[in-house]
C-alpha cells in the first residue's frame, strides 16, 4: 500500500510538473524544473534495493530520473574508466572505499550546499502545485566525523574535501564451526590472540598419515587460498602496533615505529611471522597448506573449523551450506591491549567529474546517505551501518549482524595505491615468499614494502 500511494504521488507531481506553465516561472526556475536523468551505476546490490529510496527522491523532485545499473564485479571498473575516457557514464558511481585516492581526479567533491526545486502547494483558496527553489547546506568536516564512524573519515575526506558517502561499512569477523568446536570439546569461542587460541587450533586440526592437512583448525598462513588474507595481515598488523602507511603516502608496515625504538621490536614483522606460522609445518599450529582449497570453499564445505570474513559472505553460506551449523563472532584482539582494532571494507558513492548534473547528483548521494535512507536500504540489504545513529538499532534488530555493527566504531583501512589489485599480489607474494623459504621474514616483508610504495605513487 505504501508503494502504491508513493507511485500516485509521483504521477500526480509529474502531470502537475508538465502543467506548471514555464512562462510565469523565472528563468532560474525554469531551468530548475528542466527534466534530469541521472545515470546511476554500482556493484552487488539490485534496483530492488534502492527502488524505495528512488521513489521517494522523485516524489519530491518529479523532474530528476534516476536510471540505476548494475554491473558484474569483474566488468565495473573497465566500463567506468572506459565509460569517463568516453565522456559519458554515470553521473552517481559507487566505487570502494580504497579507491577513493585513486578515483580523486575523476570524482567531484561534495559541494558546500545544493539548489534544488521542491514541489509545494500555494494559494489559499485556489490550490495550486509550483517549484520551489531551496538551498540545502551539505555537511560540513565536523558533522561527517561526528555522524560516520571514524574510518568514513579518513577514507573520503582528502585535501579536505569530501568526495564520496557510505551507505554501510563491513567488517571482518570470525565465522566458526559448531559441530567442530562442539567434536573438539571447546566450549568457549576465542576472543584473543592467544595460547588458547593457538591450542584449539591444534585440537581442531586433523591430520593423515602422511600429515597431509584434512581438516584446518583456521584459514590463516596462506595467501592465494585464504579469503581476504591481506585484509587478515593487514588488521594483525595495526593490532600489534604498526602503521601502515603516513599520511604522506610513505608505507611504514615493514618499519619499527618510534614507541618501539628502544626495545627494538618490529610489530610488522612480528605480526607476518605469527601469520605465516599457521602455515609452517615446523610449528605446532600448523593447519594451512596452499594445496588446500580456497578458505570460504573449505569452510562451506564443513572441514574448516574458522575462517574470516565479511557479511556479505553470510547469506552465501546459507545457500550454498543450509545444514552447516556456524556462527559468527567478533574479530579476536590482542590480549591486554587497552584498544581494539578491526578492518573496514565497503564502498562509498561519490559524483563524476565527467557528470552534466553535478548538483543533482550530489544531492541524491546527500539524500540517500540520510539516516531515514540509509535505513531503508540497510533493511533491505542487510549490511552494517556507516552512522552512529544506526548502530544501537542494527544491533538489537539483527543478532547475527550485530556482530559486524558492533566492530565499526574501531575499524580502520588503509589506502592501497593507485593499483590496489597489484598492492595485493605483492603482499601475496610476501606471504608465499616466506611459506616456501624464498626469502626471510625480514627480506620479504622489505621487498614487499618497497614494491608497495610504487603503487602508491
């Protein structure tokens, strides 16, 4: 019913629209109520999922179309910059949230305030329906760090200025087996980084006779074959202290940090050994093997007690694995530490350099980041909120999803250059060239280091 009466109003206001009479209107009115179409394009989630959002938009703004696309992952970023080398594209584009340096000069920044014309009603006894130019304040440095969760910030403000939004902001967490921990007699899911943690790899490990690896008790050590394994290394390492990278660019993961100067201890280093030692068949926690199958597929298919991942991957589990028994739970910390740390993964909407409709644009990706938007969709899509003011909400409507809500205010991301897919292969590469004794621990992670900081340039 709800869907009807909004699809109502929408026809009424645009046969109103049509009806206005643009000769009694002032010339910026007119050009105001002129027809706009933008071109919206994104990733992963369907037109279903913004319909609500769109309708509403236009229920307010009957003149502005707004054609939403959606495109495969591995065909999105060759049709954008194919698509902006053109001239032509989207107006609205949803990029993640590590691209955003990357994208900088093909993006406009949030301007400080739109213009946009209002359908209201006048007159007291004759009613009549005309466009109504108001100017809307966009939200100033100040006011998107106190609404977003602190990672948006960082993220999307460059050279301070805005150039994108969050709908939602995703966060690693543990998914674990039931059955498995429950076989292995464990009763208490871990929280840290620790002895325990490393003995109930070890119980839920199992071996052949030739220690050929048949169950893993965890999917960490490797690179190719372990979901989001650099994601993985990269929260352990600023768990243990490290800096990824400065604020000029300077990547810092393989470098003693200056609180750790006089004990000479590198918390980098340290946290790529405690990685790669799951995978080292010397160590007692050996339980990952690159002759292993993909960490997710593992899991689904019910001989990996633990692994870490998004939420995304919820509902693909289900699919795939209705009669698995698994649950999620928070990312483990390190023991003792006063603070936690957890990894950001999501993507932002931001606006075209390219677009013709800048200032439409951008009030649409205003609009549908509002708490009352963002809302509607986050219902839809069941994802973690980007704003504080959802957090409590999402928390105590969605148990499962709580999990992942819960770690937003104390996740973090770094930017991966301007090639993040060649970023990733050399922080694989580091991992492997330590797995197969390449090179030192200390050799890798320079090596790597130095081949990272090219992309960043």
């Amino acid at each position: 019913m709800k869907i009807k009466i909004i699809s109502i109003l929408v026809l009424l206001s645009v046969i109103l629209v049509s009806g206005f009479g643009c000769k009694r209107l002032d010339k910026n009115t007119q050009a105001a109520v002129k027809p706009v179409t933008l071109e919206y394009w994104r990733v992963f989630d369907g037109p279903d999922d913004f319909a609500d959002i769109i309708a509403k938009y236009k229920a307010r703004h009957p003149h502005i179309t707004i054609k939403y696309k959606k495109f495969r992952y591995d065909e999105y970023e060759d049709a954008i910059l194919n698509a902006l080398a053109e001239d032509r594209g989207p107006d609205i584009l949803s990029i993640h949230n590590s691209w955003v340096r990357k994208y900088q000069s093909k993006l406009t920044p949030m301007p400080a305030e739109t213009s946009m014309a209002y359908i209201v009603v006048k007159g007291s006894i004759k009613k009549e329906q005309v466009p109504e130019i108001r100017t809307n304040k966009s939200m100033t440095l100040k006011q998107i760090k106190d609404s977003f969760v602190d990672v948006v910030y960082d993220d999307v403000v460059v050279d301070g200025k805005v150039y994108a939004l969050p709908l939602s902001v995703d966060t690693l967490a543990l998914y674990y087996n039931r059955d498995l921990f429950n076989n292995a007699g464990i009763t208490e899911i871990p929280q840290y980084w620790n002895r325990d943690f490393q003995q109930n790899v070890k119980k839920l490990t199992r071996h052949d006779n030739r220690f050929g690896i048949i169950q893993s008790g965890v999917a960490l050590g490797g690179g190719e074959n372990v979901e989001r394994s650099i994601d993985i290394l990269s929260a352990l390492i600023m768990q243990n202290g490290g800096t990824m990278q400065s604020s000029s660019g300077q990547i810092l993961f393989n470098t003693v940090p200056e609180a750790y100067k006089n004990n000479n201890y590198n918390p980098g280093l340290e946290a790529l050994r405690f990685y790669t030692d799951f995978a080292n068949p010397a160590k007692e926690v050996y339980c990952w093997s690159d002759e292993l199958n993909n960490s997710l597929e593992m899991f689904i298919s019910g001989n990996l007690a633990m692994m870490f991942s998004y939420s995304y991957n919820l509902p693909v589990i289900r699919s795939r694995a209705p009669q698995l028994d698994f649950s999620v739970t928070s990312f483990p910390q390190i023991e003792g530490n006063s603070f936690n740390v957890n990894f950001a993964n999501y993507w932002v909407e931001a606006v075209s350099s390219k677009s013709k409709n800048k200032n439409e644009a951008w009030d649409f990706v205003k609009f549908m980041t509002e708490k009352s938007q963002a809302q509607t969709y986050l219902d839809k899509t069941k994802k973690p909120t980007a704003l504080k003011s959802l957090i409590d909400y999402q928390k105590e409507k969605y148990a499962e999803l709580g999990v992942f809500t819960d770690q937003v205010l104390t996740a973090r991301s770094w930017y991966k250059g301007k090639n993040p897919l060649a970023m990733e292969s050399i922080m694989v590469e580091m991992i492997e060239n330590v797995n197969s004794g390449k090179l030192d621990i200390q050799s890798a992670i320079n090596l790597a280091a130095s081949k990272v900081q090219q992309t960043v340039k």
